[in-house]
C-alpha cells in the first residue's frame, strides 16, 4: 500500500463527515508520528490519518480488504465517508481488517487517541514517548482476494509423547454462489527430510455465510524444534488450499516446561541465556544481535513485536520470553484484563515454536528505589529491604493458571523478598557491588534459579544522565565519575554477574538490557544505533556455550579457581590451559551436560597484566580475558 499519507490534529469532529483538521503533514506508515509529540501529550487529543487508496482489483469479481497492522491506538475508520464498526479495546498487534469495496479512488480516514496507549513498557521512563505515539506501527496493505477465499487458518501442533498432531482451523468467507467443495490440507517439512501428509476438509455455505471447518493432521516420525545449541530448528509448513486461493502457515513441534528449579524444552533440562529488548529499531537486527551475544533467549520487555521478530527467532533457535503488555506497577493488578490479553497473545503467535515462555506481571515494586551503596553497612540494609518487602502475587498466579501449558509462565518478576517466579537481580547497580553476588547467591540460592534481569546503565555521550531515557541519573553518578568509566563499570558489572550465575548453574538469565532505547546511553550493552558498547564483548565472552571462568576477580599475587560451565547437552571431556603473567598451567577436566566443574586453580604473577584462560573445544579454542 504505497499511498501518500498525511496525518494532523483533530481539531473538531462531526458524525457526518471526515475530522477537521488544521493542517495536514506527511506521515510515514509504517511508523510513528514523531512531528506530533507534542500533540499527543495531551490526553484529549486526536490524530487523524488520511489517504487514497486506487482501486487494485483486476476483474469486478474481486474482493478487496484493509489490513492494519500495529495500529496502536485506533478509534475509528471512515472509508469513502462511511464509518466502519471497529474493536477499540483490540490490542495493537491484533490486525484490523475490514472488506470494502473499493472506486476508481476510495478515500480512508482513521483517528487515533492519544488517551489510549499501548500500555506496558510504553507507559514507563524506559522508552521515550515518542515510541509509543499512536499510529500504524507495522504497516498497512489492501488484499485482494477471490470471491470465496480461506480468511483465517490457525494451527495447534500437539506432542503426546512419540506422536505429533496439528489441529488445523480454518474459516471461509462464502461469495455470491453457494459453496460445496473441499479444502487440500498438506503438511511438508521445511527445510529438511521427514514425512509429509495430505488430506482434506469438506466445507460448504450460503452466499455471505462464514463457515469454520477444522481438521487434525498427524505428523509421522515427528521431528522436533530445539534452542539453539540444543539441536535443529525442524519446522512443517501447513497449506490450505481452495480452489486457486491458498494460505499457509509454519508451525514447529516442541514443548516448554518450568518446575521449581529448571527449564525443559522437549523434556530435556536447559540453560537459557538471555538478553531483554525493548521496543524500537529493527527486530531482525536485535534476534541476530542478541544471537551474535551467544543468547538463545530474547526478552521482549513489556511489549509485543511485530510477527517478524518471532519468524525470525522461530529459524534462528532463539526462545521467547513474551511479557504481557502490561504495567507492573499499576496498583490494581487487572487480572480480566491481564487474561484477555495471554489468550489473544497465544492466539495470534501460540503457534510459534520459539515463544516458550509469557510473564505475566513485573516489578509491581521496588524495595531498592532508593539507592542503597556498598560497604559493610548495605548487607543488612538488603536484608531489611528484602525481608520488607512483599506483594500481593494471587493476581498473577491466576492469570498464570489460565494460560495453556503448551508454553511455560513467569507469574511474577520482580526484586528480591518479593517471593517472585524470576527474580531481578541488580548488584553492581541499584545495591551493594558486582562482586557482592557470590554473597547474595551463597545466601539465598533461590534468588539465581531464573533471573529475569540484571545489568547496568552507562552513558555514551557527554550528556546530562538526568536527559538521557532509562537511565537513574543518582545511580549512575554514584558508580562512575564519567561517560569512560560508565561504560567500564557497567562492562565488569555485566560480566562479573553473569559469571556469576552461570557458576551457580542458573536455569534462566536475562541481561537487561540488549540495546538503548534512546541516544545517550541506557542499559543496553548496544547503542540505540546497535553499536557495541565494552559491555557486549563481555556479556558475549560470559554467554559462551562452553566457557573456562574464574571464580574471584584476579589480583597481582594471588590465586584464583577455575571452573569449566558448560550448557550443552552432552559431556564435555577438554583442557584447561591458563597463562598469568611468567606463570602457567593446564587441567583436564569433565563437566556434566548443563553443569560445571572446577578446573583448578591460578596462581596469578605478582608483575602479571593479565589472566588469560584457554579452553580446548573440538573445532575452536575459547579464550577467556581477565585484565588486571
């Protein structure tokens, strides 16, 4: 849909004709209205989009419809005058669709209320405003489509232990002649060897009639979709086929499970490392950046990214922590609400093998608001703070409960003393040091089992910290004197916790975050332009599959343990070897499938620069650095 759009402020409406507008300024679609900020700060506001679309049918007989996709804050279509029943409350990455029938030139209107925001991430200080301006995010298209056509097709893989099904629904929109015919339904693998299948539906209706039909197909010698690491991405693509209209869809066979200690996909204990991302810049990017980051699990922070994000997590082998698009901190936790929105989640990308897991509420509060330092006073404060702390987690729980087991649920994120599911870990950050989390995790060593977030911020700019988007400007004046060190503490920070987790064999970690929101600086280890920060050469070295750690930061005569963390499926027999200064030394050593072993012990030179360890793998040696 390649129109000229122009969007302005409604200045006064009637209900006979399209919004008047003072003036009207071109606007990109897909996009935000970024020239209508200002604007959208007020709550009163409208904005109104308009363009013309050409009539793109090729015979009379054809049907034509509008698909809006991320259209965050629609009221209302007016399409060649004529206003068009729509779903307000619908959330911003459920498509809106209408038919219409189209002139030689149809002109559409739409208005968007500022009043109506996408919720979640976008209602806090970690993104600027702008990224949540209403509009049409994703992007507009006009269909043209048969005079009977399949309008909808969904798929439902189901794994019962060695057999494998796909529930197929689908919904036909009957033309102008009865209909009496059958759907081919095929089933072929993508992109590898395996069984196909082939089968059909009966279907018929009335002129106008809309008409569902399903079908179960079954998957012979099903094969399945794994992380990255873990296996294949093994897909089936399933084809609906009516007369010459076809549609289809690509599915994955897997299954997700969290207990009180691990992660299992296909049964099979993981480790997930993980990186969160918040809205704006190119999806496609972040999955590559975050796989570029040895993550294998993306979290997408408080909001909903466009279909593309999950295809390309599904091919890549990167698991899914989808939030709810939800605020944590709202002091009535809307549970109605809360469940509406997992059901329409996992209806519109349940069928994604990658999205393994969904949080529910995070962070309702924070104990640790207030800055709390280091030192031997902050230990107790912690604990103060953390024996304080507590919420009322029912709410969650019974969201949590109304989710289909065909994904794993997060029912509450949150700080330490909260009781949560995951917890969000920030030492190094908003309390006590980097190096306190050995401290914090021999302890209280449920608080490492899955952590939903940790990290640091850091400027990029000499800027005021107080202008820069996600960033605590008293916590970062605390840890570092200038944008330089910033970007050095939050590296250590980074590495040392992450480190640190995988040592105690977290299950799930999530560093927070994968790239800035903003120009400036943030909490990303990328800049809002994706440019590495020091940060993401150490969370990527800390996130190697198979990785030689020490055990303390290193010092100039002393010693230091190694251990050997290795997250992949299958036991690792290698080597060892460690060079500090005139000093070396090498081990042998076996490590479990997603566990860790140590591997000894470095004595570090006194007129030593460095510590470097090397780990002997089949095909590649990974090195580990430790400046000193």
């Amino acid at each position: 849909m390649a129109g000229k759009w122009m969007a302005g402020v409604v200045e006064s409406r009637s209900d006979d004709g399209p919004p008047t507008v003072d003036r009207w300024t071109p606007v990109s679609v897909p996009g935000r209205p970024g020239g209508f900020a200002e604007a959208a700060r007020s709550a009163d506001e409208r904005l109104a989009y308009r363009t013309t679309i050409a009539d793109p049918r090729t015979t009379p007989d054809d049907r034509t419809l509008l698909a809006l996709h991320g259209a965050s804050g629609l009221e209302s279509i007016r399409i060649d005058g004529i206003d068009r029943e729509i779903d307000p409350g619908a959330p911003y990455f459920v498509p809106t669709r209408l038919e219409f029938e189209p002139e030689s030139e149809t002109e559409l209107h739409l208005e968007f209320a500022t009043a109506r925001t996408a919720g979640g991430v976008y209602n806090t200080d970690e993104v600027p405003p702008e990224l949540g301006l209403p509009g049409i995010w994703w992007g507009a298209a006009v269909q043209v489509r048969p005079q009977t056509f399949i309008d909808e097709l969904s798929v439902t893989p189901r794994l019962e232990g060695e057999t494998a099904h796909i529930d197929v629904e689908l919904v036909v929109d009957v033309g102008e002649k009865p209909l009496d015919d059958s759907i081919t339904l095929s089933l072929r693998p993508e992109g590898f060897r395996g069984g196909g299948t082939m089968d059909r539906v009966r279907v018929d209706g009335d002129p106008g009639e809309r008409v569902a039909v399903s079908k179960t197909l079954e998957v012979r010698d099903p094969s399945l979709w794994w992380p990255r690491g873990y296996g294949d991405q093994h897909r089936y693509t399933v084809r609906a086929k009516l007369d010459e209209d076809a549609t289809e869809r690509t599915v994955g066979l897997r299954t997700v499970e969290r207990t009180d200690d691990e992660l299992l996909v296909n049964d099979r204990p993981i480790r997930a490392r993980g990186v969160a991302r918040l809205p704006g810049g190119d999806p496609l990017e972040d999955v590559q950046r975050a796989v570029d980051c040895n993550a294998n699990l993306v979290r997408a922070r408080g909001h909903v990214p466009r279909p593309e994000f999950y295809d390309a997590c599904d091919e890549a082998g990167v698991l899914v922590w989808q939030d709810l698009p939800i605020t944590g901190a709202d002091p009535e936790f809307e549970v109605d609400r809360a469940t509406e929105l997992a059901e329409v989640l996992l209806e519109h990308y349940g069928s994604h093998p990658s999205l393994g897991l969904v949080g529910v509420r995070n962070e309702p509060i924070d104990p640790f608001a207030d800055p709390l330092g280091s030192g031997w006073r902050a230990r107790p404060a912690f604990r103060w703070r953390a024996w304080r702390a507590g919420v009322d987690e029912r709410g969650a729980f019974e969201v949590a409960d109304s989710i289909p087991d065909s994904v794993a649920t997060v029912p509450l994120t949150g700080a330490p003393g909260l009781d949560a599911t995951a917890t969000t870990l920030y030492p190094g950050w908003r309390y006590l040091e980097a190096t306190d989390v050995e401290w914090l995790l021999d302890r209280y060593p449920s608080l490492g089992r899955f952590v939903g977030a940790f990290g640091s911020a850091s400027l990029t700019d000499d800027v005021d910290p107080a202008a820069v988007t996600g960033v605590d400007a008293t916590l970062l004046e605390r840890r570092a004197a200038s944008p330089e060190d910033s970007l050095a503490e939050q590296s250590r920070t980074m590495r040392t916790v992450a480190e640190a987790l995988r040592r105690h064999e977290s299950s799930l970690l999530v560093a927070s975050s994968l790239r800035d929101s903003a120009p400036g600086g943030g909490t990303g280890v990328l800049t809002v332009d994706g440019e590495p920060k020091p940060a993401f050469e150490a969370l990527a070295s800390a996130y190697e599959p198979v990785q030689a750690v020490l055990d303390a930061v290193p010092v100039g005569g002393g010693e230091a343990g190694v251990t050997v963390v290795n997250d992949g499926p299958e036991l690792l027999e290698t080597t060892v070897s460690w060079r500090a200064g005139e000093r070396s030394g090498e081990t042998s050593v076996t490590v479990n499938a997603t566990g860790c072993a140590s591997a000894g012990t470095v004595d570090v030179s006194p007129d030593a620069d460095a510590v470097v360890l090397l780990l002997e793998l089949p095909n590649r040696t990974v090195e580990n650095r430790y400046g000193l």
